[in-house]
C-alpha cells in the first residue's frame, strides 16, 4: 500500500466510529483535527493529506475545506447520505467521495418496519402502560383505532434500502406505489411522478430520501394534507427533507393520524412540539444503530481507502465522483 518512509496521510476531521478510527491508524499516517474548519489545517496538514475518513453527515464538507488541501485524492465517509460533502465539488477537482451503502440497507429497513408498527400499533405507549401500573389499575390498554391491515404504502425514494423496505412490508400483504425523480427499471410498483399525487393516493407515507436542497421541507402542509386524516409519515431518510412545524400542526389537528421519525434536521435537538404529541413516535437516529452494521461501516470507510491507494480504485464511489480516476489530480 505504501512504503514506511513515505506513509499516506489521512485526516479525520471531528468524530468516527472507534473501528474506523483505529483500522485508519493501522494502515496510514493519521491526523485528528477537531472539526471540519479550514482554520484548523496547519501547513503540515495542507502539505500532506492524501485522504479524509469522515462521519460525513455529521457536519458540512464544502469546497473551501476540499481546496485547501492540495493534495486530496479521497474523502471516505460512514454512512449512505453524504449530501453535507458537497461531493460535485469534489468530482470538479478530481476528488473520489465514497460513503457506505448496502451494508446498511437491512438493518434500516427493519428499523423502518419497527418504526411503522409501533407508530400504528402504539405499541411502545402501551408498554409505558403496563410500566406505570395502568394495566392492573385501569385494565387493558385501549383498542388502537389504526392498524396495517389493508395500509397502502407509498415508498418516497426507492433506491437499495427503499426496495428492501418494499418487500418486507410486500409480506404483510400491503400495497406499495413510489415516488422518484423518474421510474425505476424492473419495478412492477406503481409509479407517481409527484410527491404530491403519492401521498394523495396512500396513507402511509415512508420517507428514504437523502437531504439537500432538492428535497429541503418537501414533505409540507399541502403533502401532509394529501394524505390524509388516516394517514402516517415515517422518516428514516433525512430530518431536512420534512417541514417540521407542518408536521406538528398536522399531528395537532389531525390533518393526519400519527408519525413516526427517526431524523431531524438539527440533530440531536428535536423540534419544539414533537415530544409533546402522543402520536409521535421519535427515535435518536437508531435505523442502523447495531454493532454489527456499525462495525461493517467502519470496515467499509477503510477499506475504501486501503483499495484506493493500493488498487487505485475506490469500492463504493457516490455517483457524482464514479468517473474520478487516481492520479487524476
């Protein structure tokens, strides 16, 4: 990979995952810095940084960190969303941007089944019922005015992990339709060519798509209400996508009947109202939150940057660096 008297030099910027940090300092020279600030490169870094290992969605990677360092030829990021990393950029500059798809997308899907049960079946308010003594006291948990059966699904962003939720809830015997920026080759569900007509023709709402501006509060007032006052939104994809303060007043008036949410746009803050409705259902960002998965991602950060510099090739390149190629800058 690299000879012992000029080692590759990667930087990470801020917080990573334990294994990544530590597979990084096997195999390369590694540099900590606190955060990602071009104020905090010191001339050695400029100097010498080859690579970055980043928790990418954690905070904004934009084109004046990425030019000053002269020398970058990649940015690993953990995660699948990587639209903090302004990655066109990169591409510009021929930098390769990789994240970690596909090692995720079961483990996300069944969180994101989970999620939705809970959130129809109200199943963790029952619980704190039982917790609190209610059930000896006030006698069984009331009957759940909503179910799954007969649900009609509409999956917003049918990509690796839309699709694997797709057919989990296909074995509940559920309908599925989606929206996408255009039709998936090879998928027999319905397609609609708004977000809008989606939710008008489902009542439940689950929500994959990445961040960024395109999708920035996509999911409005006019959306929520399409769906209905049986309808549900579930979120695993990015809090930004969601207009949270439609939300809360949706779930208030019961424009529509509960929520389900995994992300929020300024994590780990939670938006005013939320935790105060008791048809929302929060969770701090979990989908793919196990050992198991969080460890393949780590592994998946470093391998991307041991192939790179030992093969010249990247395993997991995000499309807007696919046609990046080493030693190109």
């Amino acid at each position: 990979m690299n000879d012992k008297t000029s080692p590759v030099t990667i930087l990470v910027p801020g917080r990573l995952h334990p294994r990544a940090v530590e597979r990084v300092d096997k195999a390369f020279r590694m540099i900590r810095i606190e955060r990602v600030d071009p104020a905090l490169l010191t001339d050695e870094i400029r100097r010498d940084v080859r690579g970055i290992a980043t928790a990418g969605f954690l905070e904004p990677m934009g084109p004046a960190f990425i030019d000053a360092l002269p020398k970058l030829e990649i940015v690993s990021a953990f995660g699948v969303g990587y639209d903090s990393i302004d990655a066109r950029h990169a591409g510009t500059r021929g930098v390769m941007v990789t994240n970690t798809p596909d090692v995720l997308t079961e483990e996300v899907a069944d969180t994101t089944v989970g999620l939705l049960i809970n959130t129809v079946r109200e199943l963790p308010r029952a619980e704190a019922w039982l917790r609190a003594g209610r059930w000896q006291r006030d006698g069984n948990y009331p009957l759940t005015p909503a179910t799954l059966r007969g649900r009609r699904i509409g999956i917003f962003g049918l990509g690796r992990i839309g699709l694997a939720i797709a057919r989990r809830l296909e074995a509940f015997g559920l309908s599925i339709a989606y929206h996408n920026r255009r039709p998936v080759q090879g998928v027999a569900y319905p397609y609609h060519g708004t977000l809008l007509e989606l939710a008008a023709n489902v009542d439940t709402l689950i929500c994959v798509v990445p961040g960024g501006a395109a999708t920035q509060k996509i999911i409005d007032a006019s959306v929520l209400s399409a769906l209905g006052a049986d309808g549900v939104l579930i979120n695993v994809g990015r809090g930004s996508t969601v207009d949270h303060d439609a939300l809360v007043q949706a779930l208030s008036d019961g424009t529509i009947r509960a929520a389900g949410l995994d992300v929020f746009p300024d994590e780990p803050n939670v938006p005013a109202g939320l935790t105060d409705l008791p048809n929302a259902v929060l969770l701090p960002h979990v989908a793919s939150a196990s050992v198991h998965t969080r460890n393949a991602m780590a592994d998946l950060v470093a391998d991307n940057l041991v192939a790179w510099f030992s093969e010249g090739k990247a395993l997991t390149p995000v499309a807007e660096t696919a046609k990046v190629v080493a030693g190109q800058r």
